[in-house]
C-alpha cells in the first residue's frame, strides 16, 4: 500500500502518526468523546496535538460549529448532549485540521433515525464543498446518501456502483438489489 507514492512499510510510525493527525479526520460510531472535556476542548484535541495556538483553534472552530448548529454547546460536556449532538461534535473534530479524508466508521449506528437523517444530510453539505468522506456501513439507507458505493467482500473490492443521475430512491433500490444479488451469488462481479 502507499502513501503520498511511499510504501506504508517505509515510512517512519512518527511520519504515519503525523499525516494521520494532519491528513485524516475520524468519526465513529460511539463518538469516542473525552467526558472530562468540554464540547470544545473535544472538538480542539487534533488541533492542541499539532500545536496549533488558541487563537488559530478558535477561528477554525466558529465556522465549523456554526455550519454545525453546535455553537451554543460548546461549553457543554458530552454527557450534557444528545446523541446526535455528540456526533456533530465528533464531526467537528474531524473537520478541524481541514483534513484529505475523512473516514467515517458506521457513523449513524447509535443515532435515533432523526439524527442519522441530520447526519446524512450534513455529509451530503460536506461533501458538495469538496470535502471527500470515506464511510463504512452496513445501512442501505446511508448508502444510500453517497455518490459511490463500493461492496466489500472477503476483504476485496468486490463491486461498485455509482449514482450518478438516480435519485436518492432509485440508489437505494438499486444497493438493495445489488446486495441481494451478492448474498445469493447472482451475476454481480467486479
């Protein structure tokens, strides 16, 4: 595997944890929040590990929190929160070091189907403004909100497909069928 035309197995672990901490920007399923910190202080961990000053954090933040509609939370701890409100802090997180990637673990598994749809639709806005997410699910519906969808199996890119013109509707039918295909060996191949 390579990175920026390296192999993984060449580069130093400090050179992989400093483009993962610049690079990369996480959201998971459970959120993965320090309860002793504020949303806030959430939210400016990646950006305190990098060293950035307060005043760089804060500008970054007031932006990011109010496309959010998280900036009367901030002060706020996670156990003061709803879900959906930890996952947008989560989300926040991840966008703060304006990272190449953000990879998206299941991110709608402990949402109430409100805030999954919230979240979704956040994504889609992240998305449109050039922002490349990368989620994992297993929720046709979640899928169903992307512009590629690429089925894995037994560790493979075994499928792909894209929306291109199709509503949000037809693309999830169209997962749907595919899935079904896949699970009972129809002609669906890479």
């Amino acid at each position: 595997m390579l990175l920026e035309g390296k192999r993984l197995t060449d580069i130093p672990e400090k050179a992989l944890a400093a483009f993962r901490r610049e690079q990369l920007g996480f959201v998971f399923q459970e959120f993965n929040l320090l309860d002793t910190f504020t949303i806030r202080d959430n939210i400016f961990l990646p950006l305190v590990l990098a060293g950035k000053s307060y005043k760089e954090m804060t500008s970054r933040l007031e932006p990011i929190a109010r496309t959010l509609g998280i900036e009367h939370l901030l002060d706020k701890f996670p156990y003061e929160v709803s879900g959906g409100q930890k996952q947008k802090t989560a989300v926040a997180r991840a966008l703060i070091t304006h990272p190449r990637l953000i990879l998206a673990d299941e991110p709608t598994g402990a949402l109430d189907s409100r805030s999954s749809d919230e979240l979704l639709e956040l994504f889609g806005e992240i998305n449109r403004q050039g922002q490349t997410i990368l989620m994992v699910t297993h929720s046709v519906k979640a899928a169903s909100h992307a512009n590629r969808v690429l089925f894995i199996k037994d560790g493979e890119v075994f499928h792909q497909i894209y929306r291109g013109l199709r509503t949000r509707h037809e693309f999830y039918q169209n997962i749907s069928d595919t899935l079904t295909l896949i699970a009972t060996g129809g002609g669906v191949h890479a």
